[in-house]
C-alpha cells in the first residue's frame, strides 16, 4: 500500500515540476517574441523571477496564519 501512495505522489509531483518549467518556457517565449526583452537568457530569467513572485503571493494568500489585529472580534467594550 505504501508502494502505491509513494508512487501518487511522485508522478503528481512530477506533474508540478514539468508544469513549472512549462510555464518558464513559454513565459520566456513570449516576452522574447514580444519584444519586451532581446535575450533568451534575460527572458528566462524574468519569467522565474515573475513565476516565482506569483507563488509567493499566492502562498501568503492562502498559507499564511490568520490573525485579527488588535484584539479579539468577541471582546466586549463594557
């Protein structure tokens, strides 16, 4: 059984990987025929670096702790 949640995982995890380089390629594609950037070097590098900044954002939307700022909602005033 264990053979078998190992191998799940892995081929979704693989699933993830080649679907971020995926994203890289044709990101960097874009911006070169675009015309934003000369380079393949430097569009490659810009769309890690915006992939990677997605990621963040997303993960401190949904990942990061949730907590109410300036005390409890269920204080009373009295």
């Amino acid at each position: 059984m264990g053979n078998f949640i190992g191998d799940i995982l892995s081929k979704i995890l693989e699933f993830i990987f080649v679907a971020f380089f995926w994203l890289f390629d044709k990101l960097a594609a874009f911006l070169v025929k675009s015309g934003i950037v000369e380079s393949e070097t430097t569009a490659q590098v810009i769309s890690i670096s915006i992939v990677c900044f997605i990621y963040l954002v997303l993960n401190g939307i949904f990942i990061s702790p949730k907590r109410i700022v300036g005390g409890s909602m269920y204080e009373s005033e009295g």
